[in-house]
C-alpha cells in the first residue's frame, strides 16, 4: 500500500472498520452514529457518524502512528516531495502554531512578515519567541499587500543574525505569490529553515498553470488547509518537512500537545482523499474548473459592470465593478441573498475561491446572478469612497527591532475612545475577519494610520475579532510601553 498513490489507506481502514463493526463499546458516544437515527434532520450526522471513529485496532494512532495513517501521511510525502508530512485535525492554525513553537525558544527571534494570519502571532505569544517583522510590498495594479520582498528578508538576516527562523505567508489570501527561491537561499545561508505557511496554496506545482510549491522552492517547513483549496474537510490540514533544518521530535512534541488526542477521523480521511485525488489526477484534476473559470472571464470582458481580475493563482478569480458603483463587500451580499457564496470581500474586490470541484453550472449561476444584481443596482452610486482594503491595514514599517508579542494580563488596561486612542498601546488583538490578519497585536504602538483604520473598520460594520468591544466605539490600551 505504502506507495502506491491509487491507495488511501486510511479511508480504506476505515470502511474496513465500518463494515466489521458489530457493536461498539466505545467512545463516542453516538456509537457509530446510532444517537442520530430519530430525526430526519440528522441523518447525515448519522452517515458521518459511522466513520467517526476512534483510535480502535486497525485505525492506528495520529500521536504515535504505525498503521494506516503512516501510510497516509507517507503518501502524502511523496505527492508533495517532502521527507515527512504530518496530518493536521486543527487547520493551518496548529501547523503554524507547532512551526513556530518548534523552531526556537522563549527569547528567541525569528523574522516574519507582518501581515501574517493570526495563529502566527498567536503562536508568538504562546511561546515568548520575538519577532522581528517585515513589511509586506504592495501588488501594483491591485494595491493589496501581498509578500516581502527577497532584499527585505536578506536585510531582516543581515541585521539579525541571531534570527532562527524565517517564516512567511505564500500565496495571499488574493492567490498572489512572492518569489520563494532566493529567500529560501538567504535562510539556508545562515542555516535556519523557511517556513512557509501555504494555507492558500495546496494544489500549488499541480498544474502548469499554478504557481510553484513553497517545497519546491526550498522551503523547510510547509503548511497546507488541504481543505481551503484542495477538498479535504474543514479543519483537514497538512504539514510537510523537508531536510533537517527544523527539528521533527520538537515538532512533533509540539503537536502532540497542541491538538486534540481524539482526532476526527472523517476529516483525517477526506486528507486522505484529498491526496489521492490530486497524486493521481495531477493536472487533469483542474481542466474542467479552469476551463470554466476562463470562460466566465470572457463572458464578463465585454461586461459594462462587472469583470474578472486574475492573480497568479487561477483558482482565484477577484470579481469586481468596473463602474465602482458597488463595493466588493456589497457585492459579497447581493451575491448571498441569491444563494452565491463567495469567500472574502474588500472595499474592491469579491474574491471567489474555485477549486477542482468548480463547474461550468457554479459559474453560469454566479453570471446569472450578476445578471440580476446588474438590473437591481444602478450604476450612478459610487461606493467605492477610497483605496481602502480590510486586507491592508498594517502599521508602517518596523524592520527596527525584535518585537516580543504578549498579552499582560497583569498590566491594568484602560478603555479609550477609539478616536483618542492614537499615541497609546493596543492592549488587545484587533483581527478584521475575513481574512484574518491583526491590524494591531498586544503592545503594539497606535499610530494615527490605525486609527483611522479602526474607524473605516467601523464605518463599514466589519467582523473584528480579539476586541472587547466589537462595534469599535473604544479600545483597550496600555499607556506605556513594556
Ligand atoms: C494565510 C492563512 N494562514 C492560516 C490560516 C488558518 O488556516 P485554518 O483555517 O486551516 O486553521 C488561514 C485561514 O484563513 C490563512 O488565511
């Protein structure tokens, strides 16, 4: 079984499993989805139920595994090109908190860019390692941020030899990309792993068409959401090693602590699955939604509203007025109340994450659905006030020193009104969610520029995250520094 890419051991385990099992004496305790047979509403909890296992003979152990899920997850090395790779039951979030736990310790410094989803600055501080963060460049002809640029990161080295670990985010939550290869030189140079935290990026090296892997740019440490772009279940996640820059026992030490010692099994086979799926369709997994995705930006090229912005990554169309009449975030709720679900709004863009399972009727709903929000929204609005995105919002640059990010409990904060806040210290984590990415961590100085960023975060009812006050009236701060 163990390489043979037509194989998924463990969802094969597991319907062997299924098919013995006469009665269960154990955990959980829907037995095997038996508690969901009496209403017509959970059925399919009962369908999943009789997968939902648990660490049972033949179903191996993810904490210590022999059987089934080794095989698995060496499948997966050799899909992705790694020495060892690691299913995940808690999403990238663990994948990034167990990377950064394990490549230094408490006082440590490592570099990272700053806009970096939270679970990286999460993982900060968790484990009392510093960081010393770059400042993202922008995309020219979107004016979103995307990557660090490789001169940075070489500068961020030389200033910083002391620095164990370079960790950065590829692609953005956009699809777009930086160039890996030279970072990943830079890193090595000074004998200290890349990680690269791929969320968005799962199906890259698949297709000529996608850009290429972080692995394959010679990162050391890659984290995947097989679920995000591939089609594994929510929280399904993949963590690849490659070489011996990064410590496998004190990663694996950190996984064992930070996931759960009941892993779900329905979502460590759609890993499974996911792998499968793409070790032995390769390319031809993707035609059918390339395909289809192509042929709805030309259907929009001739479009008096709406087009297509492509980014490196194909599966991530940006839809967008060209009128600037709606908003990308209005956009996103016009396209909800006819049933199209889109994953991320800006003030510009709506960006409609596709995968391989994307089909030609998915794209015929959304331009009929365009069709109708076209005729319903006029063009005479302009919505679109400034070149603001909640994806942008970033303090200036801090290439100045490491930066130990904490949360003191112990330090009486007050609570400001957001307009005077300028001059203080954030005492929480402000997250506009999509996507994710803190505008402020704990200790960090408020500047002017996030100040207005917390208002226009307000003037547009976001989701914030991390605050104690959600409507963004006032903030919790510190006066001083520590
Ligand atoms: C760049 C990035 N990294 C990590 C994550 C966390 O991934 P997960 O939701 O799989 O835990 C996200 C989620 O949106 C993300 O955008």
């Amino acid at each position: 079984v163990t390489m043979i890419p037509s194989r998924a051991p463990l969802l094969e385990a597991l319907e062997a499993y299924r098919a013995r099992k006469v009665a269960s004496f154990h955990v959980p305790g829907h037995k095997a989805g038996m508690s969901y047979s009496s209403a017509p509403e959970a059925a399919w909890l009962g369908t999943v139920g009789a997968y939902d296992a648990t660490e049972l003979p033949g179903l191996d152990d993810l904490h210590a595994p022999n059987g089934p899920i080794a095989q698995a997850q060496a499948l997966a090395s050799d899909c992705y090109g790694a020495d060892q790779s690691y299913f995940l039951i808690g999403g990238s979030t663990v994948g990034n908190l167990a990377a950064i736990h394990a490549a230094a310790a408490r006082g440590d410094m490592i570099i990272m860019q700053r806009n970096v989803h939270k679970s990286a600055i999460h993982a900060l501080m968790l484990s009392g390692i510093g960081a010393v963060f770059v400042t993202p460049e922008k995309h020219s002809e979107t004016q979103r941020l995307n990557g660090v640029s490789a001169a940075s990161v070489e500068e961020a080295l030389e200033r910083y030899p002391e620095a164990k670990a370079v960790f950065l985010t590829n692609p953005n939550y956009y699809g777009m990309t930086m160039p890996l290869e030279r970072i990943a030189q830079a890193a090595h140079v000074r004998g200290i792993p890349l990680i690269v935290d791929e969320a968005h990026g799962a199906h890259f090296g698949f297709h000529r068409r996608f850009p290429m892997s972080a692995l394959q740019s010679g990162a050391d440490v890659v984290i995947q959401s097989t679920h995000k772009m591939l089609s594994a279940m929510t929280m399904g996640a993949m963590l690849h090693v490659k070489g011996t820059r990064m410590d496998r026992g004190l990663l694996e030490l950190y996984l064992r602590m930070l996931q759960s010692s009941s892993p779900s099994y329905p979502i460590l086979a759609s890993i499974d699955w996911a792998r499968r799926e793409v070790h032995t369709k390769g390319e031809a997994l993707f035609g059918a939604a390339l395909t289809a995705i192509d042929h709805m930006e030309q259907a929009l090229a001739d479009h008096p509203r709406f087009a297509l912005y492509r980014t490196h990554d194909p599966l991530k169309p940006l839809l967008y007025d060209r009128t600037d009449a709606l908003s990308g975030f209005t956009l996103l709720e016009a396209l909800a109340e006819i049933g199209i679900y889109a994953e991320m709004a800006d003030e510009r863009f709506v960006v409609c994450a596709c995968s391989s399972a994307t089909t030609l009727a998915d794209i015929d709903n959304l331009l009929q659905a365009l069709d109708v929000i076209f005729n319903r929204f006029p063009d005479e609005k302009k919505e679109i006030r400034h070149n603001f995105s909640n994806t942008n919002l970033l303090q200036s640059p801090s290439l100045s020193k490491p930066v130990y990010v904490r949360s003191r409990t112990d330090l009486a904060a007050s609570e400001v009104d957001v307009e005077s806040a300028a001059g203080a210290y954030s005492a929480e984590m402000v997250i506009p969610y999509p996507p994710g990415i803190p505008l402020l961590y704990p200790g960090e100085p408020i500047t002017e520029e996030a100040v207005d960023a917390l208002l226009r975060l307000r003037e547009e009812g976001a989701r914030v995250q991390g605050v104690m006050d959600r409507t963004l009236r006032t903030i919790r701060v510190w006066r001083e520094p520590f």
